[in-house]
C-alpha cells in the first residue's frame, strides 16, 4: 500500500522499492507489475522494465491496454510527453523507443506499436516482433 | 449488517471516509458530504487525493505515514478543498484498515471542520485566505497577491518572526494558477547543510555513506508546481549557486548523480533575516537576492499595524474556544489596552499564544480578563497601567479581587500599583 502511495506522488524510487517487496510476496499480482514496468522506466533500469513488461503482455496485454488514465491518476500521458521532448533524459534512441512503446500502451495503442517499430529498426530483438504482434489487433480495433 | 453500520456511521458528526489499498475512495459518510459539500456518488471510485488536495496529500500523506509509523495517527491539522473549491481547516485522525493476516488493505479518515463556527462568525471583518488584516498595509499585500496572481515570478517574503510570511507564502499559491499543482514547503534553517542538498536535488544510491538508496528531492517533487523556501538566509552560500541555475534554467543535477534534470517550480522564498547585511557579510549572493527579490513582499510587524490587533484577538478567541470549549465572546476593554500597548517582539504568533493562555486562563464565562492575560505582558507598563487604572470602578476592583482570590499581592501586581494603594482604593469602595 505504501507503494501505491509513492506511485501516486510520482516518487519511483521509493514506489519501485516497495512495490518490489510487495511483489516477493505476491508475484502474480499483475497490478504490482503494471506499475512496476513505469517505476522502473523511471527510474532508468528500461531494459529491466521491458522484461517485466514482456511477460506482462504476453500473460495480459489488455491489463495494460485496458488503462484509464484520467480514472486511475496514471502519469504516462504526462510522461509520454515529457520523453518525447527529450525533458526526461534517456540513455540512447533505443531506449527513448523501448519506453515510449511501453509507456504509450497505457494510453494509446497505436503510438505504442509505432515506438517499438522504431525500436526495431535499432535492434533485432526478437521480442519486439512478438510484441507489436500482440498489440496490433487492439490498434486495429481502435482504428 | 453492513448497512445498519453505515447507519451508524452517518449519524456522526465526525467526517468519515475509507479508502482502499490504491486510495480509491469506497465509503463516506453524510458528515463528510456536510462538510466537504462533495455527494458519496462523486467521490466513490475517486482517489482521495485528486478529491480532496489536501496540503499533505503530496507530502506527507496521513495514511502514508501512519503505515510507515505503523501506528494510528491523532490530531493533525490539515486543510481540505470543498467542492466549490474553497480550503476547510480540518482536524483528522487516521487508522488503517488490515485483513486478517494483519496487511494493509486500506485507511480510515475521520476528521472535523475546526472552521465551522470561525468562519460564520467572522464574517464581520475582513480576511485574506486565512490572513486577518484590515490596516491599509495588509490591504496593500493582499491587492498585490491578486496583481501577481496570473505570473510564475519568484517572489521574496521578509519580515520579522511571527509575522505571518508562511500564510502569505500560501496565499500567493492559493491564488496563483499553479494553485492546483503541487505545493512543497522546505525550511532551510531546520535540516543540516548536508542533508539539505539532498533533500532539494536529491540524490542517487551510493552519493554518501547513508544513501541506500536513490531520492528524489523536493524540486522534482514539485514540479509543475511551487515550492516555498522558508529561511532562505540560512542556505549555505555553496548550495545557493545551485538553486539560482535552478531558477535560471530550471535544470540541476541530483547528489552523486551527473544526469541533468529539468523542473518547471515556481519558488517562493522568506527569511526574517537583514538579507542586504548577509550580502554584505558574504554570507548571501548577491545575484540570488535579485532573482528571488522580483516581487518583494514585506510583512510589517503588529507593533506597526496595531488597528489589526482587534480582529486578531476577535480571530484568536473565536479558534480557542472552539478548541477549548469556551463561549468567551469578548476581551475586557482594560484588557484591550494592555494589549494594544504592548510591543509585541513575537508578532502575531506571540499574540496567538498569549490569546490562548487567557482563553485557557480567564474565569469569566463572558470575557477576556486582565487578570487572565500573562504577566509578561504588564512588564514595563506598569506607569502606563497605573494611569490606565487610576479611574477603576469599585465594582471592576471587587471583580478582580474575586477573580484572585482576595490575594492582593496578585492584584496589586496587575494592576501596577503597590499593596498600600490597592488598600487604599479598597478603602475608598467600601470593600474593606
């Protein structure tokens, strides 16, 4: 619960530290791990937050998906933007794409899967592949 | 059962709201929908702080710090915003609420509008949010608070101990267009230079011996919003190089850490310091005191505005005896005198305490006494209050004798006059 508070001051290290410890107790629980993937965006361990986001979709995309941001006071609109004009510093463009793609999914389907194509054409990880896989339907439902 | 408890639970005066383990408001009761104008339906599914901004809300949220304290929490003080978007001084306590296996899984708010009977009794006399003040020099504040109201200029407080700077530091935000941003106050005196850095900037796991882990400090946290640096003047002169790129550029870089960051605050400073002096004394930077002093704002002390001290006493009498279940309704005009001639080195939060000491002090059930005021107050008056007293009535002297007990040591002190006068007025009213 102390996490939630964190979380919802926007204090990620304090929220990622005890949500972290909420999770060893409850792994499953797929709502410590959506606010994990942002703490951990935050807090720069992005390749971590993607590994963590990776399992999520595939067990449960529409978790992520499904967010209200308004109704759940859920930052990534404010964060989408300030990563886009490069306000919150990110380590490389790979990384810029790999958050954008993550964070956006909470918002907006279709920007999420135009980040992780960018981030593609960085890398060849294999998983992006499957990612943008799974997303796609939900971009073709919102179109 | 559940309903019969909500039953129960509206029927109490006392505020009452639950909220569960991501402070999502699911229960309130009529008491609160009283107070805070706000019906259960618009509240409930709501996170209370997107309700209720309360000023601990970003800060010290009282759930938050009951859970770490790991223990119930009694009494604090706090201001909540109404539905019509007006501030209600409240006095709360907070419980958590855990299941059987003793884990959290939500709070317990209940809480009482301590302004209830203040506000609709001084309606007579003028106040700027929460700012009692009717001399022209408070009007004059007041006006400019609304002037500067749609800019995000730094703005400098100066003025004495006591004078209020922090009330007029909340009120620049409580009317600025920022008011529904965050609002991070920082004392500067009250933590060590060492640990004061970090509390602004923050700092990363590592950045000295006790950093376990990473911190964000108070200017990310107020981001978007205001931040109030009480006692400027005692940020150590290497640490206000920072805060003035801070204002300069808006950029900095947390302890231990070489990542630039960039906040968008709008800073508020006091100090009750001669800051010139510290600038001459190298202890302030000069290029600082020109960036914070944009808008300069100086709080007189109450020696200089003493046509306010009435509605300070009026404001006073009606908070303590809300507090202490008193129905005083006036002060004595000897009293008053007293007051009004005192100097007042304390400024209003003196006035305040000694307001409090005859609330608490003073027998009559009607008003506020000499007698019942604190003796401090009479030294070096005593030829002021001797002339003052030279006309007392025989009634007023009987009442003061009783009021004490007969013990005219006592009153002979009060009254600034010598046990051999006292008798001789006793005399002469036929009280002896």
């Amino acid at each position: 619960m102390l996490g939630n508070y964190h979380f919802m001051i926007r204090d990620y290290y304090s929220a990622l530290n005890e949500l972290e410890q909420a999770l060893d107790k409850d792994p499953e629980n797929k709502l410590i791990r959506k606010k994990l993937i942002i703490c951990l965006t935050q807090v720069g361990k992005v390749r971590e937050a993607f590994n963590q986001f990776y399992l999520l979709i595939n067990e449960d995309v529409e978790i992520i998906i499904n967010t209200r941001p308004d109704w759940e006071d859920c930052p990534c609109p404010h964060l989408v933007k300030k990563i886009e004009k490069d306000e919150i510093p990110t380590e490389n463009m790979l990384e810029k794409y790999l958050q954008l793609g993550m964070l956006w999914l909470y918002c907006d389907a279709n920007e999420s899967v135009e980040n992780f194509k960018n981030a593609l054409k960085l890398t060849a990880d294999d998983r992006l592949l499957h990612v943008i896989k799974i997303i796609e339907p939900y971009t073709k439902l919102n179109n | 059962m559940l309903k019969r408890n909500e039953e129960i639970l509206d029927f109490l005066a006392e505020g009452i709201f639950t909220v569960d383990k991501n402070f999502i408001v699911n229960y309130f009761n009529k008491a609160a929908e009283r107070i805070t104008g706000f019906t259960p339906d618009e509240v409930k599914g709501r996170k209370c702080k997107q309700i209720f901004q309360s000023d601990l809300c970003m800060d010290k949220c009282p759930i938050a710090e009951a859970l770490s304290m790991g223990k119930n929490l009694f009494d604090l003080k706090s201001k909540i915003r109404k539905k019509d978007g007006t501030l209600v001084n409240v006095k709360l306590n907070v419980g958590i609420l855990r299941d059987e296996n003793q884990n959290p899984i939500g709070g317990v708010i209940t809480f009482r509008d301590l302004c209830y009977l203040v506000n609709n009794e001084c309606e007579n006399f003028d106040h700027f949010y929460g700012i009692v003040g009717n001399s022209r020099v408070m009007t004059n504040i007041f006006n400019l608070i609304q002037e500067i109201a749609y800019t995000d200029t730094s703005v400098l407080i100066t003025g004495e101990t006591g004078t209020g700077k922090e009330m007029i530091a909340n009120a620049i935000q409580a009317t600025s267009r920022r008011k529904n941003e965050k609002y991070i106050k920082v004392n500067c005196a009250v933590l060590p230079p060492s640990l004061l850095a970090s509390e602004l900037f923050g700092h990363s796991k590592g950045a000295f011996t006790d950093a376990i882990k990473d911190r964000i400090g108070r200017f990310e946290l107020a981001d978007g919003g205001t931040i109030f640096l009480d006692e400027i003047a005692e940020m150590p002169i290497q640490m206000q190089a920072q805060l003035l790129r801070v204002i300069q550029e808006g950029t900095f870089e947390r302890l231990g850490e070489s990542i630039t960051r960039k906040v968008d605050v709008r800073i508020i400073a006091a100090t009750n310091v001669d800051i010139k002096e510290a600038i001459n004394a190298g202890r302030f930077r000069e290029d600082l005191y020109y960036r914070l002093n944009v808008i300069p704002i100086e709080v007189p002390p109450l020696r200089e505005r003493k046509e306010d001290i009435p509605f300070l006493i009026n404001h006073f009498l009606k908070k303590y005896n809300l507090i202490y279940k008193k129905e005083i309704k006036k002060i004595e005009k000897d009293a008053l005198e007293v007051l009004m001639a005192y100097q007042w080195p304390g400024n209003i939060r003196e006035l305040e305490n000694v307001i409090e000491y005859a609330v608490i002090r003073t027998k009559s059930e009607e008003s506020l006494t000499l007698c019942s005021l604190p003796e401090f107050i009479f030294e070096g008056m005593t030829t002021c209050i001797k002339k003052q007293n030279q006309n007392i009535s025989p009634a007023r002297l009987l009442q003061l004798l009783e009021e004490n007990r007969w013990n005219k040591s006592k009153v002979a002190r009060l009254l600034g006059i010598n046990r051999t006068t006292l008798w001789r007025w006793m005399k002469e009213s036929n009280l002896i």
